[in-house]
C-alpha cells in the first residue's frame, strides 16, 4: 500500500498533449524488438514520469502478452488508454507505429531503386547471415521464457515437424498446441505445464494512476461500451475490403494482401517472430510477392529501425505492388505506397480493437487467467515454428547449394561473430546488425561474395 505521504508526491496528471510528445518521441526511438521497447516504456512511465505503477504496468504487459499482435505495440495502445481514454490509446498506438512506418517505405523505395548497386549488396550480404542469428536469438529469448517442463518441450518438437517436415499449416499449428494446452491444464498435472511466475514487483515512488489508485471512470469496464469498440472496429475493416473488392475484385493484389495480413494479425501469438514464417509461407510460397532473398532483407531493414518488427509487413507489401505495379508501371511508386499503407492498416487494425474493447475488462478482473495453459502452450509451438523458419534462412543463407555442398565460408563466419555478440556478449540488434553490414562490404571488396 502507498503511505499518505507516497501519495502526496505523486506527479500531476499528464496533459493530452505531453503524452502525445512522448509517444511520438517513443516510436522514434524504440529500437531493440519487443523486449528493448517494453523495457524502454517501464523506464519512461514507471520509473522516470511515474505516470503509471509498477503492477499496473505488468498487469496490462501480460495481458498484451496473451494477445495475438506485436506487443510493445499493444502496450502503448493500453498505457495510453490507461492516461487518456480512447483518444489517447489510438494515440499512442498509432504513434508508436508512425515513424517506422514512414521510414520502412522510404527505405523500401531505396531498396528497389539501388539494391543491385554494389555497396547495398554488400551490405545485404552480410546482415543476411546476421538475420539467421536474430531468429536463433528469438527462438532461444521465447524458450528461456516459456519451456520449463518436458511437455512443453515435447510440443516444440512436435511443432518444428509438422512446420517444417509434414507443412501443416501455421494455423493449425496455434490451434493443435491451444488444444494440447486445454487438455493438459484439464487432465494432467500442474507441473506439466506450468506458466512462468511473474518476479514480485519493485517499489518505486507513487505513480499519477498508481497500483492502489482508484481506476478512471473510462476505465471502467461497461459491456455496451465494449460491444460498440468491437463494432466499430469491424465497420472499419470491412468498409475498405469492401471497397477493395468492389472496386478492384477479389484477385487483385490489393485484396489478396489485406485479406491475408488480416489473417497473419490475428495468428500472431508470440510476437512478430511468430508470425514471420506465416508471411514467409505466404508473400513468399504461396503469392509470390517477393523473393526468400527480398524478405530476409525486408527483416534486416525491420530489425534495424525503430517500431515493432512486425512492420516488416510494410516492406513485403512495397516490394510486392513494386514487382506487380497495380496502377499500371507508370504510377509504381503511389501504387507501392498504398500496398504498404494497406498492409500497414489490416495488421494493426485488430491490436486497437483487443485493447480498447478488452483493457476495460482487464483492468476490473485483475486474477482471471482461464487462458493461461492454452497461450503458454502456443507460445511452445512458436518456438518451433521459429526454429524451422531459422533452418531455412541458414538453408539460403549458409547452404545455398544445399546441406551436401560447402557452405558460404564468409556468410558462415559472420553469422557465427553475430552468434557470439547475441549470445556471448549481449550486444545489441542494431549494433550487430551494423557491424554485420560493414563485414558484408569488407567481402564484398576482398571479392568473396557471391561466391
């Protein structure tokens, strides 16, 4: 409990706009994936603004964890909600994704223009092995989280095989390991799947809406108003469909792409990690959209700008109205745009209408975690998905002419050195990456790429 005293120390409400400075400034800065952006936000809104408390913020970070979309994401869409009702969620979730958004498709634009230049295929060359050691990475930061028991290992492999080997489907993938999940909390016993427990919380100085602070009256949670989020949260997906559809027809690349990454944003448990090899299946395999080469750089670019990673989606939409110009060759660029804007808008569309139909009943039923064993189990098979999308950029990669040929000695020694500074010494992604470019062009200039 907070002392009187505590109470009186706590900050002044923040104005609207204060915030909104601050959730641009954020979505400028968020660099580091998932993990670095949630532990910046604890650092800005718990610790140095003091603008929400400690448990409080981990109450909504688990909720957003349990949710299908990028999660950092999620959590500024609920922190600003928390502050500044409906408007300052939309805010603070549409600010968080701007800056990357503006940035990916200038760089997307760059990248169709000039990626056969010299310098940018060195530069490619070598943050590709690097991206190999990113996904490694991921699966391993999921894992230590999540895999503490035999069972849930045993869905990991199970999960990699049917990916991997037999190509079931990503989601009956989520739907198998959800129903591993149900029968396992229903039929075995506790210590067989048993979701990690939460560290106890530090103290710090009271917050404006603190752990003990009565909640907002828009936090409140009212049925009615949950239904009209929901409501209009379909009324602003199926308007554009139908507008797509009617207006260019349901083959159209346009309508093809908002409908699947419609799919791939609510498939996403895990993270943007989780999805990846969902959009690789599908803007790769299936469409043919873009090159297996183009979306490994299409994550190199994600993963060195700031914003979720998951605004790799921009890129895959930009390069794949750019191959197939829907406006015709003489509007390439504008049409390029729109793809992105519109894969931009049918991925984070659902994460807005998770937060701001269900944050309100969160935030009243604080212990109520039915779902708990199901999710923990999802986030098992992710790692397995993750692994087996691991394996094919290391196939591509390292292995370009199979497993029975050599590999790529300079991709192999890079992705190594990028193993080492993940693994080895903590560094970050940017700086990896960074460093992963400059050996690129080194090669490059010794003439061993390509080879």
């Amino acid at each position: 409990m907070v002392n009187a005293s505590a109470a009186d120390a706590s900050p002044a409400a923040p104005s609207l706009r204060e915030a909104l400075t601050f959730w641009l400034r954020l979505g400028c800065i968020s660099f580091g994936g998932p993990a670095g952006q949630i532990a910046l936000m604890h650092d800005e809104l718990v610790v140095r603004r003091r603008w929400i408390g400690e448990r409080r913020f981990l109450h909504a970070l688990n909720y957003c964890m349990m949710l299908p979309g990028p999660e950092a994401q999620q959590l500024a869409t609920y922190m600003g909600w928390l502050l500044h009702g409906v408007a300052g969620g939309i805010a603070a979730g549409a600010l968080f994704v701007l800056p990357s958004l503006v940035l990916l498709i200038g760089l997307s634009w760059a990248y169709a223009m000039f990626a056969d230049t010299s310098v940018v295929t060195g530069i490619f060359f070598g943050i590709k092995p690097a991206v190999t050691a990113l996904v490694l990475h991921a699966a391993w930061r999921l894992g230590k989280r999540t895999l503490r028991t035999r069972f849930l290992l045993l869905i990991v492999a199970g999960a990699f095989l049917a990916f991997h080997v037999v190509n079931v489907p990503f989601p009956a993938i989520i739907l198998a390991a959800a129903l591993c999940g149900m029968i396992a909390s229903r039929w075995l016993s506790n210590d067989s799947l048993e979701p990690s427990p939460h560290a106890p919380a530090a103290r710090y100085e009271a917050a404006f809406i603190d752990d003990d602070s009565p909640l907002p009256a828009h936090a409140r949670f009212q049925p009615v108003r949950s239904l009209v989020v929901v409501a209009v949260g379909i009324i602003a997906w199926c308007v554009p469909m139908a507008l797509l559809v009617l207006g260019v027809g349901w083959q159209h690349v346009y309508s093809e792409m908002s409908w699947f990454f419609t799919k791939a944003a609510l498939l996403t448990f895990g993270g943007a990690y989780a999805v990846l090899p969902y959009v690789h299946d599908g803007a790769v395999q299936h469409f043919g959209w873009i090159t297996p080469e183009q979306m490994m750089d299409g994550l190199a670019l994600g993963e060195s700008t700031p914003g979720p990673l998951i605004m790799v989606v921009a890129f895959v939409g930009f390069l794949g109205a750019w191959a197939a110009p829907p406006l015709g060759p003489e509007h390439v660029v504008a049409g390029s745009v729109i793809a992105a804007l519109l894969v931009t808008w049918f991925t984070f569309l659902p994460s807005f209408v998770f937060i701001l139909a269900g944050a309100p009943w969160v935030e009243t039923t604080r212990a109520n975690w039915r779902l708990a064993a199901p999710l923990t189990a999802i986030s098992a098979a992710v790692v397995g998905v993750i692994l087996s999308l691991a394996l094919v950029f290391a196939t591509r990669v390292l292995w370009p002419s199979g497993f029975s040929a050599n590999p790529d000695v300079p991709s192999l020694v890079i992705a190594l050195a990028a193993l080492i500074a993940l693994f080895r010494y903590g560094r970050g992604v940017v700086e990896t990456l960074a460093l992963a470019g400059c050996a690129g062009i080194a090669f490059h200039l010794l003439g061993r790429v390509g080879g």
